[in-house]
C-alpha cells in the first residue's frame, strides 16, 4: 500500500494478514528506509495505528486532522 505524505517522500507500507493465526503482519518504510514492523491480533483498527506511528517515532512529518 503506497500512501501519500503531504510533506513528501517515497512512503509505503506491506502488510500480511495469517487466517490460520489470525494475526497481521506489516513493515513501514519511508523513502527505502525501514521504520520497523508490527504484529497484532484480528483488530485491524489497533494494529493499523501502531504500524503507521512507527515513521512518526522516527522523525516522519504529518498532518493530523481528525476528519
């Protein structure tokens, strides 16, 4: 999945998703760089925000807005 940043850069996650396990896997990277990896449980919302703080922890740029 390619997202756009408004402040730039090359951004894109990959994410994996186990039935048998129920669990998902994903990897953020920014501009080549990896900002790391998530695991978590059958609640997509949870993993999803953890998976994409990840850049923030690491100095990426974003806007917030809550709409």
């Amino acid at each position: 999945m390619k997202y756009r940043n408004v402040y730039g850069g090359d951004c894109y996650l990959i994410i994996s998703y186990n039935e048998k396990n129920k669990q998902y896997h994903g990897e953020k990277f920014v501009n080549g760089k990896s900002m790391g990896s998530a695991y978590g449980n059958d609640n997509w919302n949870m993993f999803f925000v953890h998976l994409t703080m990840l850049g923030l922890v690491n100095g990426e740029r974003c806007e917030f807005s809550p709409y």
